[in-house]
C-alpha cells in the first residue's frame, strides 16, 4: 500500500491507518532534494511520532527519481520488488503493491517537484526512504527517524561498516583488496595470469568533463593473503573503459581530453612495460582512432559512449560499443568503420582488420566470452522505453533491432535471451577456472551497477542458441567489472558511493572459495613448445589463453598445437583452443588442416569459423565444405557455415545460403477490411477522428440504458510514444438534467502504455493542461494504450459530454479516442491499439540460421539470385533479404520482377520489399544521437530518399491504381507502417 498526493480517494484511508486524520494546518512541511550522484538530500529526516508531514519532493537532477517510505528493515526487499515490476514499472512508478510501503511519490521529472501528505508512524523507529526507479535504490536512500527527540545522526555523517564491501555465498570469502585511498572511481579491471590487478581509474566519471583525473594502477598482493601489498601507478590516462593484460602488452580503451574540457578522441590503444617496473615505458600506442563520436561524448560526457574490451581463444579483441556509435574508426592498416548506434565490433590486437561483429544493441558496457566463442553482454535499460536490462547471446552478423526494429520488425532481428527489467549492466565475464565450485563454474558472470549485484545467468542449448536462468550471485553496491587469474581469484571493481561526475569513493575485492590455496602461474616464457601446448587443454580459460599468445609470441610451425586439435581423446574447449592458435600462427598454411577437421563433428564448427575467420586470408578456401555444412543436423555447424559464406566472397554461395533464408514463421501481410467511419459505428462505440497538436473532439453520447462505461485512448497510427491522452470535464448526465463530475466516481479499473492513469494529472504526474491551453475545470489523463472502465453505472444517466485531446507534457503525440458500453476489440483504420511487438526477448533459436543466411546473401549482393528464387520455396527468405539491399541492379532486378507478376499474393509481398526500399537509413556523420527514450517505429531511424525512390515509388503507385483492392489497401498500410510518404498513392481504406 502506498500513498500518492494524487490518489484523492486513498488518503484518508492511509492517514487512518498510519494513525490520525491529516490535519494539513499543522503538517511539518519538509523539502527534500537531490544531490549528483544518487544522492538525497539531506540522507536524515526527523519527524515526530504520529506528526502530519506534508513533504515536497524537489527533483534538480538530470534523472528520474522517485520518494519511497517504506518500514524499518524493508528497503532492500522493496528495491529488488520495484526492479522485478519489469514492463509494469512505468505505470506504477516502480513502487511495487506492497504494505510496507508507507508513503511515495510518482516518478519526478527532472527539474519538477511533487508533494505527498501523510501521517508519521506512531511508532519510533528508523524508517528509510528510497528511491526505486531502476539502478537507483543500492544507493540513493535515506533515513527518517520517527522520534521525540531530534536524533544525533542529523548532524554526524554516516559511518561505514567494517570488512568485506562485498556479499558473498556461503561457500564463498572475499577481502578489500585494494581501498578507495588507491583506487577510487573504479571503472574497470583487469588482470593478468599471474594475478597483478590492473584498476581503471576514472574520476572524471560518465558526465564529468576534462583530462588529468585519470590512471591505471597495478596491484600486486605478494603474500596472498587478499590485501594488496604493493602498487604503481602504470598510466596516467583519460576515462579507462577496458583493460587486458597479455604479457608485458596492456591494450586499454579510454578517451583523451585536451586543454580544458575538449574532447580529442575515443582510443584502443597497448601500452608496454618491457622493464617490468609496473609502468608503461612510453605513451599509448593507438590501435584503433576515433572509437566513439567526439560531438556528444563532448556535450554529454563518456556515458553512453565505446567502453570494454575481451579478448577471445580466436585472438581478436573485441569491443563493447555504446549507443553513440562512431564514424570512420580507424585501425592501424588504414581500414574505417562506421557504427550506427550500438554493437560489437572486434580488432587483431595489431590494430588491423577492423569489423563489425554484432550490431542493434543499446549501452553495452562489456562483452563475455566462453570457450566455444560464445559472446553474451547484458545492456542498460532505455528508461522504460520497452528496452530493459536484455541477456543476449551475440551471434557473429547479428542485428539485435535497437531502436527501430525490436518492436515492429521483430522477424528481422535476433531477439534478447530474456529482459528482466530495470538495471544497469556493466563489466561481464565468462568464468571457467579450477577450484571453484561446480554452480559456480563455467557460466557468464555479468556486473549490474544498478541493482549492485554480480549475476550469472545459466544457459542452456538450444539448437544453436540458448535459454537462460538468471541467478543472484555477489552483492556490491555500484558493481563495474569483473576479472580473474590464473590461480582462481575473482577481483571485483566498484564505483562505491562516488557519482557521475566522478568522487573518492570505490574499489577493488577480491574473491575466492574458503579454502582456497594460492598455486603459482607458470611463467610461461621459461615453459618449452610441448608445455605451452600441453597448456591449451587446462581446465583454466586464462592459462588456454595466455599460453596460446607466448605460442603467438614465439612463432613456430605449430606441430604440437596441430597434435592438441586433432586429438579426440581431449575435451573439445581444448580443441578448439589448438584450433584457433593454429590458424593464428600459421595463417593459410593452417587451412589444410582446418579441412580436414570439418569432418570431425566435435569440432566441425569451429574449424569452420577459423578458416573464413580472417577476410585477408580466405583467397583459395574451397566453397563446398561449407555448402555442404549447410546441410548438417547439427545448428551450430549450419550457423558457422553461412556466416563463413558471408565472409568467402563466393557469389555462388547464394543457392546454398537461399535453401535455408526463410524464417520459421512468414510476417502476414495487412489484411484489407475497409474504412472505420469517425463518430459511430455499427458496434455502438463512438469514436474521434486523429488527434494531434492541439486538436479537440467534443463527445456528446447518449448512454441511455448503458450499465457500463469504457473510455479508451488509441494510438494515432504512428505507435504509442508520447501519446499522453485526456478526458476534459468528462460529466454524466441524469434524466432530470442533473449532471454527475465523472471524475467523482471511482473507475473500476485503468491501464495505460506508460505513466500514470489520475484525476488532475498527466502520465506524467505533471498537473493536466490541455494542449491548447484553454480553461478546465477538472479531467483524467492517461497515456495510450489506455482503457477506463466504469462498471455499474449510477441509474437514469443518458448521455455523456467530454472534450477529449491531448495534455500539454505530450511531445508529438497522435491518438484517438473511443466511448462505448463494452471493451473494444476492433480499432479504427489508422489508430492501432498500440504498434504490435514481436517476441523480441523471447529465446527464438530456429530463427537464427535464417537470419545469419540472409546477411551472407546481403554482404555477398546477391540481388538477382534473390530475385530469381521469387515464387520458389524460398522466396520469403529471398523477399526479406532484398530489404537490406539498396543496390541499383537488386531494385532494378526487382522492379522488373514486379511489373511481371500477377498473382496477388505475390505482388504484395514483392510490395513489401520495394516499400522498405524506397527509403534508407540516412548517412550518419556523427551529428545525431536518439537521446534515452529514442523513436522506435522504424525500420529507419531518419528515413532518407536515394537515387531509386522515385523508381520505386512510380512502380507502387502504379501497381495500386491497377490492382485490386486488396492490392491498393496492401500497399497504402506497408507505406504507412515504413513511414514512406509516396506522391500520388491511392489511399488504401
């Protein structure tokens, strides 16, 4: 139970229950604030047992937050309650339906107050405040202290606790490895073999600004004992985002600051310390140039910006990019890229081959790696924007839809393992060491810096993909990154209760199984060529992985490392290591002997991806293994074969890779079912036409005889983002002109898309205006899709009146509304219930092979041998991949295969191909970011003509002034759903 200032009719009931009446004459009335950081302010409030308290919540931060009081000892419980609302968050204001919940507030804006009355606990106690929007409660929290006398904890700071600042289970022992007087503003770790901790510093923070704060500091513990002994400061360096050691080499992803607060740049780059002081010899050596768009990581400081790095068993290291994006990185060899939001895209630790791995994520902060080369990162909420906290296995070509596929085109994306809600994910690692136990071995340990916690997330296969259970795991509050050495320590880096602009707060832990015994790393330069390979089939992923780079190191003609992979009797996580160091060490000349071990199904996969592993080195490799692969039963093989087709260059792959293009389901066209008119219609519901902008629609019905009432805002055909909808002076009018304020009755129930559904508020929680500003007296607002039912009606009501429009905090919206007596099933032509969303974080593995096909078929341009297979058994793969296809021969191919075909069902589905042709994305320069809550109608983000729209768009208006109907009406609602505005075609209803 909670109170809300709006909740009118559940005020007196909660007063009661906290003790007395509200007597607002008498209320103590308390401001509090917010400090950067997650931060109230004060942390301490006092009021007397039993006192009315009328408290002002004044939000000046740059976030959302919220006010929750809850009972002595239950903040935490309510926390983790709010983060497991999931979808339902925004509605509720992440504040769960819980009776130790006393007293909230709705989610503030930034910079907009709101108040809440309510009676104090007659009982002393401390009661902690919080606030419960997601990846706020670990730290933002306070005390009120329910006492006769003033406390002294309102003038004496909080103390902080002794031991461990980590929670570990049971079976588990952790220390403070390394304090905040060394290493405060912990952003990233990582560590070598040998168990030295290299801590990312960074007090410059997310949206601080400016050089000079900055710096990697090595830690070594000499005794073991999980304290560290001795430190240097290896590099003074701006906002480390990633580190990983390799031998005497440090590669580092981090930004550079020039005079004052000028941004100069997003940098991969390897330090040296050939010495072995514990210091870089030199400055950085840059890898990779211009990682990250300057413009906004100007403006807004390195928050959504590139961030980790891992290394995997094939030698690339690979690179979490942020939502920002970047134009025309570059590596060493003089190749760029550009990205388009966020994504994985992976480097030789040369600074050669640049590319992209995996793009269509949101934030991502680090990627984790297993030993067969399976990728998984876990994102960063878009602030309910329908994109929460998402496990992804990353699958190599991978489109993951964020913004503007996930939610309308969800067929074309590979959808998320699972959401689970609100959260910051930050550091990952997937963790395969000796000595731990079993549960806690072998499995992706990923960082939440929101929810403070360390998860893994169990995963099971599933064809070629997985499923997943998520499990609680280490707690730490303000969790960056995760780490371990080849002796089995797990190191944990933590912000601590420093804010975004930086502090003095944070550290290092570490962690390790009670009874652990520290076993000395190999030094790996003294080991011989036999060892160094013995060593690719250890249990420890570090030790496989350090030992196959002395091998790199060293050079050789690899006959032990070719002994390792073709050994059945190992386990194939040290095949597959054997593998990839020998196509790393030998190159082509390794190819001979990866063609052999594709007929070895253990390994098959593996021996697959590392032949086309390198475009630079793929000249030669035959065709017909991989063709052949295509065909095998086992998945991940099918997989392996059409990424690496994507990859060979060979345009005759595409018969092979058209055979398995089309996904399990095929997307259904619009179905034509005629205009809706506006008003009426035969069903008895009443509805408006479209409103936008400061558009009205005054309802004047008669109700005679209606038991129920169901008011329902629509969207407007342009999805349900900022639709924030209203019912001005909605009144219900008696037989005997007698007038009833609707908004005194008490609905039976309400839903909304987002925010709030309340009396005198918009979705907000703002106070409601109308749109076009004129007067009103009282009103209801919503946001769509939003349903208010009244059930049992007063008697002898007979109509009713209400101007209904949009509330002023709306920023673009378009709707319609709907009066009827019964719930509405059928919505009008333009105005959908709301923008029908796939199954986009629902494990979907059958759709991963077709998906990973049609991307070979693009990267390989085969538009005329997608055209030819139209009207065969593969032509809605064929169909899908001629969308991604803006070449002139593919749409020219196209159109002519259109102007052809006279079968109606064929017509419209070529229809929906030369549709999304029309437009592409627009080029992106860097000079524009979707902000937090991004426009997700797609497919394009900024819709942009190119040389064949004017082809296109004759070709459309053509088929559908001769066509039939259903033709017309096909081809109007695909233009309408692309957000492609052709001159000249017909409407469809």
């Amino acid at each position: 139970m909670r109170l809300f200032l709006q909740d009118c009719l559940k005020s007196a009931f909660i007063v009661l229950l906290l003790g007395s009446f509200f007597n607002e004459a008498e209320a103590r009335k308390i401001t509090l604030g917010v400090k950067p950081g997650l931060h109230f302010d004060p942390k301490v409030l006092h009021v007397l047992p039993g006192e009315d308290v009328e408290l002002t919540f004044d939000n000046s931060d740059v976030m959302m937050h919220n006010f929750v009081l809850v009972k002595p000892g239950a903040r935490m419980e309510i926390v983790e309650a709010a983060n497991a609302l999931g979808e339902k968050g925004p509605a509720l204001h992440y504040v769960p339906d819980s009776a130790k919940v006393l007293a909230a507030t709705p989610v503030v804006e930034p910079k907009n107050k709101s108040t809440v009355k309510f009676t104090a606990p007659v009982k002393e106690g401390n009661y902690p405040y919080v606030c419960t929007f997601p990846g706020h409660g670990f730290l933002m929290h306070g005390t009120l202290f329910v006492a006769k006398n003033e406390p002294k904890e309102l003038t004496a700071g909080p103390t902080k606790s002794a031991g461990s600042p980590v929670g570990v289970p049971g079976e588990l022992e952790s220390t403070l490895f390394s304090p905040n007087t060394v290493t405060p503003c912990v952003a990233c770790i990582g560590v070598a073999p040998t168990g030295e901790v290299y801590a990312g510093v960074d007090q410059i923070g997310s949206l601080g600004k400016g050089g000079g704060k900055g710096r990697i500091i090595r830690l070594v513990d000499e005794d073991h004992d999980g304290i560290s002994d001795y430190r240097t400061e290896y590099a003074l360096i701006d906002n480390p985002r990633g580190i990983v050691p390799v031998g005497n080499k440090l590669y580092v992803l981090h930004a550079k600051w020039g005079k004052g607060t000028k941004f100069e740049g997003m940098f991969l780059s390897v330090l040296e310390d050939k010495d072995g002081d514990g210091m870089a010899d030199g400055p950085p050596r840059h890898l990779v140039k211009e990682i990250s768009t300057r413009k906004f990581n100007q403006s807004r400081g390195v928050d959504h910006t590139t961030n980790g790095i891992r290394m995997g068993i094939d030698g690339w290291i690979y690179v979490a990019v942020g939502d920002f994006g970047f134009v025309d990185a570059e590596g060493t060899d003089g190749t760029k890229l550009t990205m388009y939001g966020g994504g994985i895209i992976r480097v030789r630790p040369d600074g050669t081959e640049l590319e992209t791995y995996a793009d269509g994520l949101r934030n991502i902060y680090d990627v984790a790696i297993d030993p067969f080369m399976n990728v998984f990162t876990r994102g960063n909420t878009n602030d309910g924007g329908g994109w929460n906290m998402r496990f992804i296995h990353e699958v190599q070509t991978g489109e993951y839809g964020y913004p503007d596929l996930f939610k309308r085109y969800t067929s074309e994306i590979i959808p998320a393992l699972v959401d689970v809600g609100g959260g910051s994910g930050t550091g990952a690692m997937f963790f395969d060491e000796p000595g731990w136990p079993d549960k806690y071995n072998d499995v992706p340990m990923m960082c939440d810096w929101g929810r403070g916690q360390l998860f893994i997330h169990r995963v099971t296969p599933d064809g070629a993909s997985f499923t997943q259970n998520q499990e609680s795991f280490i707690k730490c509050g303000r969790i960056t990154d995760v780490d371990c050495d080849g002796s089995g320590r797990l190191f944990i880096g933590s912000w601590g209760n420093s804010g975004f602009k930086g502090g003095t707060d944070g550290y290092v832990a570490r962690v390790v199984p009670k009874g652990w015994k520290y076993k000395e790393f190999p030094d790996l330069q003294k080991r011989s060529e036999v060892d160094l390979a013995n060593m690719l089939a250890s249990p420890s992923s570090k030790a496989r992985l350090h030992a196959q780079q002395e091998i790199l190191r060293r050079g050789g003609e690899g006959r032990e490392v070719l002994a390792v992979a073709a050994d059945q009797r190992l386990t194939p996580r040290a095949r597959v290591a054997a593998i990839f160091t020998l196509k790393q060490l030998l190159g082509t000349e390794s190819h001979e002997d990866l063609l052999k071990l594709v007929d070895d199904p253990a390994v098959a996969e593996h021996a697959l991806r590392a032949l086309a592993d390198r475009k630079t080195q793929v000249e030669g490799i035959p065709q017909a293994p991989f063709a052949k692969a295509l065909q095998s039963k086992n998945p991940r093989i099918q997989v392996a074969a059409a990424v690496a087709l994507g990859r060979l260059g060979d345009k005759s792959a595409a018969k092979a890779l058209l055979a398995v293009s089309s996904p399990p389901v095929t997307d259904p066209l619009p179905v034509f079912q005629g205009p809706d008119p506006v008003n009426s219609n035969p069903n008895g519901v009443h509805q408006s036409p479209i409103i936008d902008g400061n558009k009205t629609h005054r309802f004047d019905v008669d109700i005679s005889g209606w038991k129920e009432l169901y008011l329902t805002i629509g969207d407007g055909g342009n999805g349900d983002g900022n639709d924030h909808g209203a019912w001005f002076e909605p009144t219900l009018v008696k037989k005997d002109g007698s007038i009833i304020r609707l908004t005194d009755l008490k609905w039976t129930q309400a839903t909304q898309g987002w925010g709030k559904t309340g009396v005198g508020i918009s979705p907000t929680g703002a106070k409601l205006v109308r749109s076009d500003k004129k007067k009103m007296a009282f009103g209801i607002g919503s946001h769509a899709v939003s349903v208010i039912s009244y059930k049992d009606l007063p008697p002898g009501i007979v109509r009713f009146k209400c101007v209904a429009g949009l509330a002023d905090t709306h920023g673009g919206g378009r709707v319609r509304f709907y009066v009827g007596n019964k719930v509405i099933k059928k919505f009008a032509g333009g105005g959908k219930k709301q923008i029908v969303e796939g199954p986009h974080a629902i494990p979907n593995s059958a759709s991963i092979l077709p998906h990973v096909a049609r991307k070979a078929l693009v990267a390989l341009r085969s538009g005329p041998a997608c055209v030819d297979a139209i009207g065969t058994p593969h032509q809605s793969g064929a169909l899908m991949a001629l969308r991604y296809m803006h070449h002139p021969e593919a749409v020219d191919a196209l159109l002519r295969r259109f102007e052809k075909t006279v079968k109606s069902d064929t017509k419209q589905r070529i229809a929906r191909s030369l549709v999304r042709l029309a437009n592409k994305e627009k080029v992106y320069l860097g000079d524009t970011w979707w902000g937090t809550r991004p426009d997700t109608r797609g497919p394009y983000y900024y819709p942009t003509p190119w040389e064949k729209t004017e082809e296109i768009h004759a070709a459309l208006v053509k088929a559908a002034k001769m066509g039939d109907p259903a033709t017309r009406f096909v081809i109007s609602k695909l233009a309408e759903k692309d957000r492609v505005s052709i001159p000249g075609l017909p409407k469809g209803d």
